[in-house]
C-alpha cells in the first residue's frame, strides 16, 4: 500500500503497512535461519503465472495471482509456523 507524506499529512495506512512489514521481516529472518515452509504449504500458497522480472525503482515480480486472499491483514499467519 502506498503512504504518501505531504504538507497535509499522511495518506495510507501507516500503522497497517508498518505492521505487514514488520511481518515480512520476521518471515525473511525466519528464512535466514534455515525455517523453512512444509511441502503442505508450499502446495497451498499463491501461485503467480506469467510472471517475468521487471524494474521500477527496484526490481518487481509482475504478473497474474492465483489463490491469494483479495485483502491482506495486517497481521497474517504464516502457517510454517
């Protein structure tokens, strides 16, 4: 989700992208450490189709979801867990 900052204030979710960042942190560092998801989870995650690697700022993944829930939370499980 985009936060914009501007004169008036702050736009977006903050707290909430905060939140959904800090989670992926703990997922990555989880990742470092050697945790990894069960082949159960593996075959119940989001599939992206079609996708190809694609730059903006950063490099990005483009392309078409398949089984990802339409609204994240701010706090999701992460079912290796």
């Amino acid at each position: 989700m985009p936060i914009i900052v501007n004169r008036r204030g702050i736009l977006g979710d903050i707290e909430a992208e905060a939140a959904r960042l800090e989670s992926l942190t703990e997922d990555i560092v989880r990742l470092a450490g050697g945790d990894r998801p069960s082949d159960r989870n593996i075959s119940q995650a989001p599939l992206i189709d079609g996708w190809v690697v694609a730059t903006r700022k950063v490099p990005v993944l483009v392309g078409t979801m398949h089984g990802h829930r339409a609204r994240l939370i701010s706090r999701y499980p992460r079912p290796w867990m």
